[in-house]
C-alpha cells in the first residue's frame, strides 16, 4: 500500500472520529451559544496551524522535496494561523471588526486547505518522508476541515442575521 492511500486512509478514521465526537459532544453545546461564543473555541485551535511552519524545519521532511512548495504550504498555514489568532483577540475583547475577521479567516484558511493538497501532490509531500508531520496530516488536518465548515456554517448563518434555533436547522440533522 502507497503512503498516499495509508495517509488518506488515516485523514479519512480521524475525519469519521472527531466528526462523531462533534456530533455527540460539540454539536448540542456549541448550538446552544451565539456565534461569537460558538466560534472561538474552534478558532484558538486553528491558532495551531502554526505547526505547518514545520515544513520549513531543516531535517523534519525529505531533503529532496522542492523548497518552493514546501514553502507555500507551510506559509498559507502560518497565515491562516495569524488569522485565526487576530480573529480569536477581536472575539475576546468583543471588537466591532470581529465578524469580519472571522470571515477573513475562513477565507484565508479555506483557501489554504484548497492550495495545500495538490501542492503537496505534486511536491511528491506523499511519497516522502514525513518524520513528525505525518501525524500532523492524520491527526491535526481533520480537526481543521471540521471545524471550518462549522465556522463557515456559523458565520454565514450571522452574516443572515439568523440563529440556530427552531427556525433554522442544524447542521447535518
């Protein structure tokens, strides 16, 4: 078995696991908060996203991998990272610019997961070694698709000016 299917079979358990600890434990609570509150927990772990920086690391991946696309992973990650932790400040101190910082973020972020994967296929991320980052992808990157989608979910429901409630379903109910 190729290191690709190992590692998409991996993202794939962990994706299942913490979307059913999101369904089960997360969902009914975060449900229940305004956006704001629902929001920055799932932001401060995106703060971690610094780890992609890691990529950068002499030692840490195959020294045959291209520096440009490594490069490109491991800065869209940092960005998405300081977003996370721009729009996570603005939350906390209940700024007026903390709606859209969050809409940066996800912005940000999204576009950073969409860039990340075939930059990573055709750096040849996959059939190299990976050392630590290994787990990083299987462990860390489900976290960080799960909680966008709840984020983007969230934000556009406030952007509407609705709530979660009676009116408006949940969602993946």
């Amino acid at each position: 078995m190729s290191n690709f299917i190992i590692l998409n079979i991996q993202a794939l358990m962990g994706l299942t696991a913490y979307f059913l600890i999101y369904w089960t434990y997360l969902r009914p609570r975060l449900q229940r908060l305004p956006f704001h509150q629902a929001v920055l927990p799932l932001l401060i772990v995106n703060i971690f996203r610094f780890l992609g920086l890691t990529f950068l690391v002499t030692g840490q991946l195959d020294a045959s991998l291209p520096q440009g696309p490594l490069e490109l992973i491991a800065y869209g990650d940092f960005a998405a990272s300081i977003c996370a932790l721009v729009a996570s400040l603005a939350l906390t101190v209940r700024s007026r610019f903390a709606t859209s910082l969050v809409a940066l973020f996800s912005v940000v972020g999204i576009a950073d997961l969409f860039m990340v994967f075939p930059t990573a296929m055709g750096a040849g991320v996959f059939d190299a070694s990976m050392g630590a980052m290994w787990l990083t992808v299987g462990l860390f990157a489900p976290v960080i698709v799960l909680s966008h989608v709840y984020i983007a979910y969230r934000l556009v429901l406030h952007l509407r000016g609705r709530t979660i409630g009676a009116d408006v379903p949940a969602l993946a109910t």
